[in-house]
C-alpha cells in the first residue's frame, strides 16, 4: 500500500512516517516498477506500535533497542517508569515552590529573585531538576548552523556546476551579463544565510529564545 492509505489507517503524518525510515524503526520494501515505497501490513503494525510508544514518551533510542530485541519491552517500561516517577516528583518539587511564591502576594517589582534562586539552589542538591536553558540553546544553535551550512553547500555546489558547464561548454554559454547574474544569485543567496545564521545564533545566546510560546 502507498504511503497515503498508511497516513489515514494509522494516523501518523507522512513526515513522521519518513522520520521513522530515517531512524531505522521502519523498513518498507521498495515496488520493483517503480520504486516506490510499498507498505505491507507488518509496516502498519509497527507504525502503530511506534505511535503507541511514542504517546508514553518513550525515547527513538529506547525504541531501537527494543526491535532489535537489545531490549525487552518489560524492561524498557519498566526503566520508563523509573523515570517519569523522578519527573513527577520533580514537577511536584516545582509546583510547591511556585505554589509557595504564589501565596505570599509577590508581584514581578518585588521579587526577591537572589533569594528564590538560593532556595532552587538548595533544591538542586537534593536532586530536584530545574530547566537549563544552555543545553536546549546549544541544540538550537548546531540544528540552526547544520541547516544554514547544508543550504550553503547547495549554493556552491549550483555556483561550481555553473562554472563547469560555462568553461566546458562556452559556445553553448547564455551572454556574459546573464552568467553573472546567474552566479550572483547564488552568492546572494550565501549572504543572506551567512546573516541568518549569525543572527540566530545571536538570539539563542540571547537567552530563553521562544519559552514563553509554551505556556
């Protein structure tokens, strides 16, 4: 079956379902004809094992381990479990905190923040977990340089395909005024990314880029 018809029984995007190729949690054969895709019933099976794990925030990893049976599904729950009993007792930590602030009347002007900060502080030692913007920030900042560095590539790959083809062929060449704003084009393109990536990675160093979207 095509990729559509397993996007509607399973309910799961055709992005993910690549996604999921990608990591080698599915292995659709290919149609001799044409190539394309062919998804047999074991393919839907596992589509909505993933989808069932992935609801319990099972880990991508967690789930390799178990098809290549590293891991046994008992086990994998089991250590799961483990986990989400120390974030809800985290949480719990968190929320008393935030419950405690919240009854004494503070406002944003009368924060005391050295204070609160000391408490977390304290709070840390005993082994409750509060968010640390700097790693998310660093992940942020190599998926935005991987992504800028990638579509790079690709314009100096155009630019060097251009250039071949002009000293190669040049009978066949447009008029010079043509190539150049062919080959400015792409350069133009280069800057642009150059500056995005700069001033993306300035925003993320910035601080808690886009935390406030979550709420």
């Amino acid at each position: 079956m095509k990729i559509n018809e397993v996007e509607k029984r399973v309910e799961i995007s055709k992005k993910s379902i690549r996604f999921y190729e990608q990591e080698g949690l599915l292995h659709p054969e290919r149609n001799k004809e044409n190539g394309y895709r062919d998804y047999s019933e074991e393919d839907v099976n596992i589509l909505l094992k993933i989808k069932f794990l992935r609801k319990l925030s099972l880990p991508i990893e967690e789930i390799r381990r178990i098809q290549s049976k590293r891991l046994t599904l008992e086990d994998a729950l089991k250590r799961h479990l483990i986990t989400l009993e120390r974030e809800e007792k985290n949480l719990q930590k968190i929320s008393e905190l935030c419950r405690m602030i919240s009854k004494e009347d503070v406002s944003y002007d009368t924060l005391d923040a050295s204070v609160c900060l000391k408490q977390i502080g304290k709070m840390e030692q005993e082994g409750v977990r509060f968010m640390k913007i700097s790693e998310q920030d660093k992940k942020k900042k190599r998926y935005s340089i991987g992504a800028g560095m990638l579509f790079i590539g690709l314009m100096v790959f155009i630019e060097f395909l251009m250039t071949w083809a002009y000293l190669t062929i040049p009978e066949g060449a447009p008029p010079v005024l043509v190539m150049i704003f062919l080959w400015l084009l792409p350069l133009a393109f280069i800057c642009g990314i150059v500056v995005v990536i700069r001033e993306r990675v300035k925003e993320i160093e910035g601080g808690e880029e886009n935390e406030a979207a979550k709420y």
